[in-house]
C-alpha cells in the first residue's frame, strides 16, 4: 500500500500546471502574425534618389499625369481614366537569374493599380532585370481621371519589387504628390534603353 | 412526505411504461416528429433556388468584383494584323464586354479558368469553356489585367467550328462572380471555388466575316 500524497504535492502539481497555461497563452497571444512574419521588407525611398533593396535598386526619375501616352514602340493606348507616367531606372544588385520587375504598383489610399502590360515592350513592367546593368524607361499606370485630384493622392506611393509577390523580400517604397501635377493631354516616352544615364 | 410519495410512484409507473416501448416504435415517433419539423420548413421538396436574373444587351450588370455589359456577340474569320488566327475551318466566336472592376486591387482576367464571362448553347464548345484569348479592343493587348475604376472594352474570343453557327443564332452568354471561400491557411492568397452565375443574357450572334473597320 502506498502512501496517501502529501497536500504539498497537491498544491505544488497546482502551482505547475497554472505555470504550463500561463507560458502556452504568452506563446499564443505574443506569437508573430502571418502578415508580420511574411510581410515585404519596406525600403522607404525619395523621388529623384535612388534606393536600394535586397536584390534591386531603383530611382524614380519623375512623375508625368497624361491624357493619352504614346510609347517608343509607337504604342498609343486610350483609356477613360489618366495615365500615370513613371520615368524609372532599375536594375538587379546580386542576381539576375529569372529576375524581373515582377512588382510595380502605385497605391492611392486603399487602392493599388499594377502597371499597365498593355503597352508589352514598351514598358519596364515586368522586363527582366540585369545585375549592375539599369534598364531606364517609363511604366505607365491607369487610374480613373478623378483619383489624380483626390486628397488621397497627395500620399500615393510607388512599390518596386523583384518579384510579383514580394512577401518577405525587399519592397522599395517611393512616396509621390499626384495633386501637385498638371494633367498633360499628350506625352510621349522613349524606348525602354540599357546603360547608365 | 405523502406528496412526495405519490409523485415517486407516477415516476416509477411513467419509467416501467417507458421500459416496455418497443424501439421500434420509438424509432418512428422520432421520424414522425422530424418530418414534422420539416413540414414547418417546407417539407421534403427541394428547396427553392433563386433563378439567375436575365439580363438585356446593354444593361450593366453588378456583380461581387466587377460591373459588366455586354455590347454584343459575333462571329469573325480571324485578327490578322494581331496574328491570332483560329485553326483550318475554324472561326471566331466575340463577345464584346465592358468591364470595370470595382474592388481596390487590380484584377487579371483568367484564361485558364472562365472566371468573368461564359458561353453556353453554342455546340462545339463544351460547357464552362474559357475564352481562349480576352483583348483590349483599345490596342489588341492581350493577357488583361482591369485596374480597379478604369471601365476597359474587352473582346472575348471562343474558336468554334465553322459550320456549326451561323450568324442570328442564338448564345446564351453567363456573367461569373469569382466564389471567395477563405484566405488560405496554408497557402499564399484567397481560395476561390467554381465561378457563380450571377447573371445570363440571350443574344443573337452577328456575323462580320473576315472583319470590320471601326
């Protein structure tokens, strides 16, 4: 016959298992979200400078508002909004296998819009990238006609990245003024160019 | 005490009744009571499903992620000048459509799936048959992504066999709505389960040959 526990041994079982739960509720209500886990690396950067991430550097040359865009390939697509026009100079830092501007996108308050593939060549979008070579040409982004004027657009940034999920890489942020930008009727941009400029 | 004596006795008597049920019985009182409960709820007809909304061409249809109208369907021989030529004997079956996607993120239009416009009665195209191609009318891009609040005129485009349509008959064309289930636990991005008809309109297909000039 064994001998009846001790209260001591009770109590001290007690104090370990609240001990148990109150470290497993630490871990569960402190443990990172997916979102905070994954998110892209912010690189905040200045229209006109460049900036640098992981495995891309761009500058933001300019910003031109147009009513109708005529690309170098001779490329002239109509929309019923504007034309954001982005004159961009990007290239990769340490590795151009199946590298590209997978991310481009101008995001007005909650709204993002992707830059337009509907110019092909004649856009930097989606073109891939070569280590030390930067590729300069214009990415043209299709808003609707009243978003350029609205209070948000006065903080739009501008989101480059490597690749078209940029989770848990470097995402190069460029805050821009759309409000501050006279809406042009005509603009024409030159051909996508390899070298420095 | 008495009180409770007696009401002990009922209980005994109600439990040595109950013992002697034969489950059958309870079985099908069970069965009774449920088919009761359901008459309440309309009985074992099927339940009504609510007929998806016709639409006239022309009419803007709101759908979940994106506003579209149909401009019209039509057969052409082929798009020379963009190269997209259908196979020998084949042609063209277009629907024309505006779209505006009214989320807040851009939306790419899929080929692989028909995500936003379908066709049906149109016999040599299977049923939920993607467009093969969608093209900007604009400028005969295609792989089309609709930014958000940019309404965008789209050209849908089915191969079909030659002789199987001919101009003034009719296509029964269906509006999708993507089908969100959830945020992927262990994948990156929504889960989307087959497209919703939300809307369909009958048209009669137009004929434009080898091609039009507008």
């Amino acid at each position: 016959m064994t001998a009846p526990t001790s209260p001591w041994r009770h109590a001290a079982n007690g104090v370990l298992l609240t001990a148990i739960l109150a470290v497993a509720a630490l871990v569960l209500h402190t443990t990172p979200s997916r979102e905070a886990q994954q998110s892209a690396i912010v690189v905040p950067g200045v229209l006109g400078e460049s900036v640098s991430g992981r495995n891309i550097r761009a500058t933001v040359h300019s910003v031109t508002v147009a009513e109708s865009v005529t690309a170098g390939t001779g490329w002239a697509g109509g929309t019923p909004g504007v034309w954001v026009v982005v004159d961009l100079t990007v290239h990769a830092l340490v590795d151009d296998e199946s590298t590209m501007l997978g991310t481009a996108v101008l995001r007005v308050g909650d709204v993002s819009f992707s830059a337009s593939i509907r110019p092909q060549h004649g856009t930097v979008a989606g073109q891939r990238l070569v280590t030390g070579v930067p590729l300069n040409g214009p990415l043209m982004f299709e808003v609707p006609a009243d978003l350029v004027a609205s209070p948000a657009a006065e903080t739009a940034t501008l989101e480059f990245a490597t690749d078209s999920d940029p989770r848990a890489d470097s995402l190069l942020v460029v805050p821009v003024d759309l409000t501050d930008l006279i809406v042009q009727p005509e603009l024409e941009v030159a051909f996508p160019a390899w070298g420095a400029r | 005490m008495t009180n409770r004596g007696v009401r002990g006795a009922r209980r005994q008597r109600v439990r040595v009744l109950f013992d002697r049920l034969p489950t059958k019985w309870l079985l099908s009182s069970v069965s009774a009571v449920l088919l009761a409960l359901s008459a309440v709820v309309g009985g074992l007809d099927d339940a009504p499903v609510a007929p998806v909304p016709r639409i006239e061409e022309g009419d803007s249809h709101v759908g979940t992620e994106l506003t579209i109208m149909v401009n019209g369907a039509l057969l052409i021989d082929g798009f020379p000048e963009q190269s997209i030529m259908p196979a020998d004997g084949n042609r063209f079956l277009v629907v024309r459509a505006t779209v505006e996607n009214t989320t807040t993120e851009p939306r790419r239009l899929g080929t692989v799936d028909a995500d936003s416009i379908g066709i049906a009665g149109i016999p040599s195209v299977p049923a939920a048959e993607p467009p093969e191609r969608i093209l900007v009318i604009d400028d005969g891009s295609d792989r089309v992504v609709v930014q958000p609040g940019v309404p965008v005129e789209l050209a849908y485009l089915w191969e079909v066999a030659g002789d199987a349509v001919e101009a003034g008959d009719p296509v029964t064309v269906s509006l999708l709505d993507r089908d969100f289930i959830s945020e992927g636990r262990l994948t990156y991005g929504g889960l989307y389960g087959d497209p919703i008809v939300s809307a369909t309109l009958e048209l009669a297909l137009g004929d434009v040959g080898a091609g039009v000039n507008e």
